[in-house]
C-alpha cells in the first residue's frame, strides 16, 4: 500500500521538483519498508519512469539509516539516495564515488554549476567535469536545466531544493 501511496504522491509532484518523505522523529523504518516501497519507487526514478524529479529523505533516525543501506547493499544496487535536514544539511544513504560526491558538494554550494565552472574549479578537461556532472543527473542527485547562448547549448545542474 504503501509503495501505491508513494507512487501517486511523485506521479503528483512537478517536473524538476523532489518529492520529500519525512519521518517522525524516533520512527523506525524498517527494511521491509524501505524496500518494498521506498527503494523500489527510487530504482523507477533512476530508469527515468518518472521523469526529472527525486526522493529525498528527511529526520531519518540512525537505524533507519542502517536499514536502507543494508537493502541497498544486500540487492547489490548502485542508487545512492539523499537524506536531507530542516537546516539544509544533507547526506548521502548507499554508495557514491568520492569524484562525484566532491562534485555533489560544489553543486550544493552554488546556485548551480556548469561543466566549464566545474573545469575552472578542479583545473580538469572540459569533456571530464560535463562526464561527472551527467553521472549525478543521470542518479537523479541533481537536475538540470539548459540554456542556448552565442557559445552554444550549455547545461545548468542544480541542486535539489526541499525547504
């Protein structure tokens, strides 16, 4: 039922937008749970089922933290999913590459980022800095936008906001 809820609730949420499940405080999510619904509406956002939108996870307690990796862990999946605070401090649930977490940060910390700013920042070929940026859209850790200028068709990656 659950799964059903959650589906109706991202299939309603606005392309370009995260859908934000948050928890009570102290409220265990069990495995099954997250499972059955959570990670299995996430695997349908990575295989873009569901268009340009997220999940992001708020109040999450530590032990449902340990529950959502171990799914993720044992079903062998590579999706890392992001768990946000009130405060706008965030974390990453599963595994991500330390190149793209390094990226995910840049991205947070600016209004958005371009593959040329990235480049300038981490002194790296173009071509290398647009690769890490299509990698995190592609995880749904960041959406893009574009715009065309006299230099051409450029891609703009935001961050997900959920204040």
């Amino acid at each position: 039922m659950a799964y059903e809820l959650l589906k109706q609730q991202i299939e309603a949420t606005p392309e370009g937008q995260a859908l934000v499940l948050v928890f009570p405080p102290d409220q265990l999510v069990d495995s099954s749970f997250a499972d059955e619904s959570a990670v299995r509406l996430g695997e349908e956002i990575l295989n873009g089922i569901h268009g340009e939108k997220c999940i992001l996870f708020e109040s999450l307690t530590h032990d449902s933290v340990k529950n959502f990796e171990g799914v993720l862990s044992l079903r062998g999946i590579k999706m890392p999913l992001l768990r946000v605070e009130k405060r706008g401090g965030w974390k990453i649930m599963g595994n991500l590459e330390e190149s793209l977490l390094e990226t995910l940060k840049l991205v947070h910390r600016r209004e958005y980022l371009t593959a040329s700013d990235l480049a300038l920042q981490l002194k790296m070929a173009v071509n290398s800095a647009s690769t890490r940026l299509k990698r995190l859209h592609n995880l749904h850790l960041v959406r893009r936008e574009h715009e065309i200028s006299e230099a051409g068709l450029q891609y703009l990656y935001y961050f997900w906001e959920w204040n």
